[in-house]
C-alpha cells in the first residue's frame, strides 16, 4: 500500500493519467509539524503521565480518594458547609450587584448609537474621547482575571468576603459593560435615531427605544454571568475570599476527603441549579 | 366586573398591562432575584465603608501605582520567559488533551440517529455535567495530590474541566448534524464507527475546531492564574512575589499575562479564519 | 440480485401506526440484471419503496426478497452484509461538504473492506484510479481532489452517481439521479449508468421525474400512484393516457420537472457563551 503503487495505470480499458493525491506531502509535513511543535510543550508541562501510577503519589490518591466515601454527614459539618454556601452564591450576588451599577453607565456612555452629534456627519471629539475612554476602562477592568483581583484586595482590605464581592464586581462590571454595550449596538438604530432626531434627550432615547429592544437579551446574559459568577466566587474562597472554597481549601490542606467529598458534591449541585434555573429564565425571557 | 357601561374613565382593556402578574414566571423570578440580592448584601457583613476610607484609599493609590512600575532585570526576566512559555504550554496541551477526551466521552454522549439506542448516553451526560462543574482551580488542587506542585497538575486540570465543557458542546454538534451522508452509509451496513470517520466528523469537524479554539482562549486566561494553588506557570511567580510584596516583579508579570493572553486571541483567531475558507 | 415483493406496505418511521400507509398493497417481480425505471407525482411513494427494497425501512405488512431470502428474518450480521450489496443513492447527494471527492467516493466501497482499511484510507486514499475511472464516466474526473463543498448542485450530484459505480453493489437503488442536470449532462449520466450496471449485471432500479428519459432509456417502467402500483408495463406499452392519467392533478410535474435546491446541509450552530 505504498504511495508508488497507486500510480499504475487501471488494469481496465480506459486510459486515464493517473494521480498521486497532491494532498500527501502537505500531510506529512503537517504531521511531522505538530510532532515538532508539541515535543518542547510537554516537556514545559512536565507531562510525566507515569507519575499518578507511581506508588509514591498513587498511595496518597486512593487513600484520600478512598476518604471519599462515605462523605461526611455530621449535623454541625452540614451546617457549616450550608452557611459557607449561601456566603458564596451571596458573594456571588452582590459582586454582580455592584458590576451591573459599574457596568450599565459605562455601558450608556460608549454607546455611538446615542451620539446626538453623530446624527449629523462625524461625532465631535469630546464625546468621541470620552466613549473610547469609557471603552478603554472596561477593557481594563475585564482583561484582569477576578482572581488577580482577588490577591490585591485581600492585601488591601484583608480575608473575607469583601475583597471577593470587590474582585467580581470589578471583572464582571467590565465584562457586563462590554457586552451590554456591544448588544445595544447590534441592534437596528432607527427608533433611537428617530427620537433623538425628534429632539429627545440621550437617556429618553435609550429608554424608550434602545433598552425595550434589547431588554430580553441584556436580561439573560446578566442572570448567565450571575451562574458564572458562582462558580468564579466559589473559586475566589482558594485565596482567602471566603465561602465554600475557602472550606475545601482548609479541609484539602488537611487531607480530609469526606469533607472534600461533601463539599464537592455540594458545589457540583449548587452549580446545576443555577444552571437550570438560568437555563430556564433564558428560555421563558426567549 | 365585565359589565359594558362605559363609567370608567379607561375601559379596563385599555390599561397598560400589570409590572407585576402573579402568573408571571418570570416576574416572580426577577423578584427572587431581587430578595435574593438585598439578603446578599445584608448577610455579607461587607466592610465596603473601610475601602472608601481615606486610609485604604491611600493604600490602593500606592498599590496601583507600584504595580505600574514593572521590573526589567534581565535574570528576572528570563525567569518569567520560562513561566511564560509554561503557562502557554499548558493552555495548548491541556486543550489539546481536553479535545481528544472530549470527542471520545462526546461519541457515547451522543444519540446519533433514531434507531441508535445509546445506552451509555445518561450516564456519560453524568460524567461531562460533573467534569464541567468542578472549576479548572479546584481541579488544580485536587490534582496537587496525585500529579504534585508544578504545570503537570495545571495541565491535567484544564484538560479535565475543558474535556467536560467540550464534550457536551461536540456531542450536540454530532446529535445535530445533518443526517443524509450518516443515512446513506448506515443503509449500506457499514459499522457506527466508519459511519462517523466518514460521514459524520466531515461535516462538523469545523464546529468542534471553532468550539476548540475559544476553549483555548478560555484555557489561556485560566492557565495564567491556575499557578496560584500551585499549578505551576505565571500564576505560582504572581502569587510568590506578590506575597513578598515584590510589587515591580509583580507588575512584570501582569504585563506579560497581557501580553500571552493578547497573543493567544490574536493566534486563536487568526486560525479561525484559515479554517472559514 | 433478484427482487420480490408481495403485498408490501409501510409508512415512515416517524408516522402513527394508524396513518397511512406511503405505499400499499406493492407486488413487483425483478429480475436479475433488469432496468427498472419508477415514474409518478410527487408524493405517490417512489421513495419509500426504494427505501423499503434498500432495507433501510422494515416494511409493515407483505413479505420482500432479495436473493431468494428474507431481508428481515436474517441475523443481523447477514442483514449487514446483505446490505453492502445494495446501493441507496439518494436524491440530495449525501456527501459532506468538507470532504473531498476522491474520499466521497471511494466511501462507495465501505462494505467491502476493514476498519483499519477505512481509516487507512482516510490518510492516503485505497485506489485513486478507481475513483478517478468511476468519475471519468460522468466526465468530471477533474474534480477528483477537490472538496465537495466547491462543486456545482450538478457536480454533486454525478459524484453521487460515481460513488455507486465505485461501490460492488449488484443492486443500485437510485432515487431522482438528474433532479440537479441539464439535459445534456441527464441524458449522458443516465447511459452511464444502464452501462454500467449492465457491464456488471446489477440490477437497477431508478425513480425518476423526467417521463421522457424514464421511457427511452428503460426497458419496464413502474408508475406509481398514491402509494400503490398503477401499472407495470414494458416502456414501448406505456401511453400518453397512461401517463396523463398517472400525474392527474399534477399535470405541470408530467412536463417540467421539480428543481432541486443547490444548498448543502449545513450543521446548526448551538449557541455557546463561556465564563470568560
């Protein structure tokens, strides 16, 4: 089955010029290509797969993943772990909370779409440098991860919760304020142009014409960040922010599998909740 | 109530239509939502009075304002190449391992025409949801105990918690692909498995490229602070310097997150549009 | 291969168990190595019966052979075998988009080899001049390395029509194989393909909505109407009454033919949204 043997003529009567597939080389070379390139990545990620099996790491594993089972159930424990989590879909909360106040002014100032000066040719400096820097700011905001975020409030402000509400309000109000922003503009601009035309303020415009287009769909992608938002402050608890992952932190340190198994199942349902009961708001706004 | 005389000054079909209906689903959620907010804020105890204050107002002006004063001393610097082209090699590879276990849980996952009675398709849905809820940090710590510190467990914790997100997207992409090429393969009793090689992966290979490739610069993002539970890369020199309050080493490192970050969107994209063609 | 069916009826798999039936009551006696050409409206259960002779729909009443045996009493590893003998080429090309055409048609021969040939020849296509010689017979071997998705409806279409000739069935069922060609290219793929199939002596049985093509070409035609067979004639027995009285209310499909859709199924997108 190698290549030089398919280039013979077909034994039938037809006499037909006969091809290699000019795809082949293009092949090898691709092949060869990502072997090249994907040899010094798995040595950077040192990816010694062997490892887990290695009775010095595989001994630990089962014995905690053996701790797994039953997970812990104590009354207190419960409690605990109920409190924590509340604290985290709270966190969770009020960080968006905070974001959609950051997010919805950012949002209505980079708007072009209500540019009175734009109705007439190009808009005018001022306001152009001032959307863009509004622009700019959420950008900013969002480009740093909320756990970064996270490090630099809990050195500012201490452990709790506080430097994690601050830390999603921060990320989140850029990324709600980008996407808000980019859903008011995708939308058909007549009604808006027409009434700022007809001599209606920039925020009577946004209300009466920009905001009842789009309520449904800003509607949705804020209660979808809110189920991201859970997952992020459950997350945030590994640097010291508080709530549930705080707690699987503390009880990981410890070895402690049937805590861990508690909470991780805990948390996995927490997340399948806010998934359907975000799935389901979606589905009835639709 | 329904009489016809007119006395009303609006007859009642006139009125707007009630905020609130209490047979409106979604009225009563955003009301829950809105309960749910003000119980957040009053459970929290949130010091946010003590970040307005003169005090840590001053101390996070002299925060921010050492983190714009980067570092450009070259052993340093070369110290954070490496943790660069770590981090890089972790998002690639642990995407790349997150692709190939996703497409292998997505085929069980996966109901492929009437007649296919997949058996294995709930409890495979089970292990995506499940590999999916666990974020990519607490797979990360998790995996500190079998795989040890360093990028191996990053790795394998992008891989894991990407495998669960990618493997439902590709096993809806296979369920919705169109039927004709799979239909007139299977009319021919050619086995499940060449069906998919030939009919089926041709026509939403693209998808699951795409769906890969903004994984990626998911993957990217989380791989640069994974470091901080001690999954190796940027993450583990951010959280080092920055416990020592090393804030030029600091501000270094979060320049070069930006600037990996940026490269991997511009590369990721840039392969998205070769693929379009 | 030789084909009897007596007394079939079925309805589509999707169809209540009370609707119906797509065709009823179907008798029809195929010899090996006969040109069969089903002519009728749209609607009158063409399809189905070639569907219900491809075992690809398990007929609810009546009993079907193929070969001297029942399809559907097989174990199912001879009903798989039973089936690589057959060819189903249904009337929207099944070929998809990104693929290329020399691996399209050489999927034609699936049946026949092992996985591990089948991935194989994923890599390097198995038999490059055997695609090449089935695409010559519709004259488009130059498109023998190009992807499917940069041919014409036409091209797609005789691609279709190469598969089968590549593929070792000894029964093609071919379904509306010109709805995308001009006459011209019609009148050349449909001689190919009665050649062909008498080259090797399958048999052919072919739903078609050119009346004109369907009587010049084929020895015996089937009109179908309503589900059920209206007549089983020689093509020279077959009269302008006939036909007039088999497209009754569909006149205009009796003289121009329904156009087919030159689009590719395209996979729908779900929508995706991520945390970040």
């Amino acid at each position: 089955m190698t290549p030089t043997s398919m280039t013979n003529s077909p034994g039938g009567g037809m006499t037909l010029a006969t091809r290699r597939d000019p795809a082949w080389m293009g092949r090898v070379f691709w092949f060869l290509a990502a072997i090249v390139i994907a040899w010094p990545m798995l040595v950077a990620t040192e990816f010694k797969p062997w490892v887990l099996f290695e009775p010095s790491s595989l001994k630990p594993t089962l014995k905690f993943l053996g701790d797994f089972v039953p997970p812990k159930l104590e009354p207190g424990f419960l409690t605990m772990v109920a409190k924590e989590t509340w604290r985290t879909v709270a966190i969770a909360t009020a960080g968006i909370a905070i974001a959609f106040l950051i997010a919805v002014p950012l949002a209505i100032i980079s708007i072009r779409v209500l540019s009175v000066s734009a109705l007439t040719g190009r808009m005018n400096l001022l306001p152009a440098s001032v959307r863009y820097a509004a622009r700019t700011i959420a950008i900013l905001l969002r480009s740093v991860p909320e756990l970064i975020w996270a490090l630099v409030f809990v050195r500012v402000v201490g452990l709790g919760p506080t430097a994690g509400v601050l830390a999603i309000a921060l990320t989140y109000g850029g990324m709600l304020g980008k996407v808000y922003a980019e859903i008011l503009e995708s939308g058909e601009p007549h009604a808006t142009t027409s009434l700022l035309r007809n001599g209606s303020g920039r925020l009577q415009a946004f209300f009466y014409g920009l905001l009842p287009q789009n309520s449904a769909e800003l509607t949705s992608y804020t209660v979808y960040r809110w189920e991201c938002a859970i997952r992020s402050s459950a997350v945030l608890g590994f640097v010291g922010a508080g709530g549930l992952g705080q707690q699987m932190d503390t009880s990981m340190k410890m070895f402690a599998g049937a805590e861990v198994a508690t909470m991780l199942l805990v948390f996995i349902a927490l997340v399948w909740i806010a998934d359907y009961a975000s799935a389901w708001l979606r589905k009835a706004l639709a | 109530m329904t009489s016809k005389t007119p006395s009303a000054a609006n007859e009642t079909y006139r009125l707007p239509k009630r905020l609130f209906d209490a047979r409106c689903k979604a009225c009563w959620f955003v009301f829950g939502l809105l309960c749910l907010t003000v119980a957040s804020f009053a459970t929290l105890d949130l010091q946010l009075g003590k970040i307005f204050s003169a005090d840590s107002a001053a101390r996070m002006g002299k925060f921010l304002l050492e983190l714009t004063s980067p570092t450009a001393d070259p052993a340093f610097l070369r110290k954070l190449w490496v943790a660069t082209f770590e981090t890089f090699a972790m998002s690639l590879v642990g995407t790349a391992i997150a692709a190939t276990l996703g497409l292998l849980l997505a085929l069980p996952a996966s109901k492929t025409h009437d007649a296919d009675p997949a058996r294995g398709r709930g409890v495979t849905r089970l292990l995506l949801n499940a590999l999916r809820s666990i974020p990519e940090l607490m797979w990360a710590a998790l995996l500190l105990i079998s795989a040890g510190l360093g990028p191996f467990a990053g790795t394998l914790a992008l891989g894991l918690h990407t495998a669960g997100v990618l493997g439902r997207l590709f096993a809806e992409a296979i369920e919705n692909a169109p039927q004709n090429a799979a239909f007139a393969l299977r009319a021919r009793g050619v086995s499940e498995g060449r069906v998919f090689l030939y009919a089926t992966l041709p026509q939403v290979l693209p998808q699951l490229m795409s769906y890969t490739l903004y994984r990626w610069e998911n993957n990217i993002r989380a791989a640069a602070v994974l470091g901080v539970v001690g999954g190796g890369g940027l993450g583990q020199m951010l959280s080092f310097h920055m416990g020592l309050f090393q804030m030029p080493e600091t501000s270094s490192i979060l320049i070069a997150m930006m600037l990996l970050v940026a490269l991997v969107d511009v590369a990721s994209y840039g392969a998205r549009r070769v693929m379009q063609r | 291969m030789k084909i009897a069916l007596s007394g079939i009826g079925s309805r589509h798999p999707a169809a209540k168990p009370d609707s119906v039936p797509a065709i009823r009551n179907v008798s029809v006696a195929i010899k090996e190595g006969e040109q069969i050409a089903v002519i009728g409206a749209s609607g009158s259960g063409k399809t189905t019966l070639l569907h219900v002779i491809a075992c690809a729909l398990k007929p609810s009443a009546g009993h079907l052979n193929l070969g001297e045996r029942d399809p559907w009493s097989l174990s199912t590893r001879e009903l798989q075998a039973l089936r690589g003998r057959l060819f189903l080429a249904p009337q929207t090309p099944p070929l998809p988009p990104r693929q290329r055409v020399v691996t399209a048609v050489l999927a034609g021969r699936l049946p026949q080899k092992s996985f591990i040939a089948s991935v194989k020849s994923l890599f390097y296509p198995s038999d490059i001049p055997g695609a090449e010689m089935a695409l010559a017979r519709f004259d488009i071997a130059e498109k023998l390395f190009d992807r499917v998705d940069r041919l014409s409806g036409g091209e797609r279409q005789r691609v279709g029509l190469a598969r089968a000739l590549a593929s070792n069935a000894s029964l093609f069922l071919v379904d509306e194989p010109l709805s995308a060609l001009d006459p011209t290219r019609s009148k050349q793929a449909i001689s190919s393909l009665t050649e062909a199939a008498r080259e090797r002596g399958a048999t052919l049985v072919c739903t078609l909505h050119q009346v004109e093509t369907a009587l010049t070409s084929f020895p015996r035609i089937i009109g179908m109407k309503d589900g059920a067979v209206a007549f089983d004639l020689p093509a020279t027995q077959v009269t302008r009454e006939m036909l007039h009285a088999l497209y009754a209310n569909k006149l205009d499909e009796l003289n121009a033919p329904m156009p087919m859709s030159d689009e590719l199924a395209q996979p729908a997108a779900p929508a995706v949204m991520h945390c970040r």
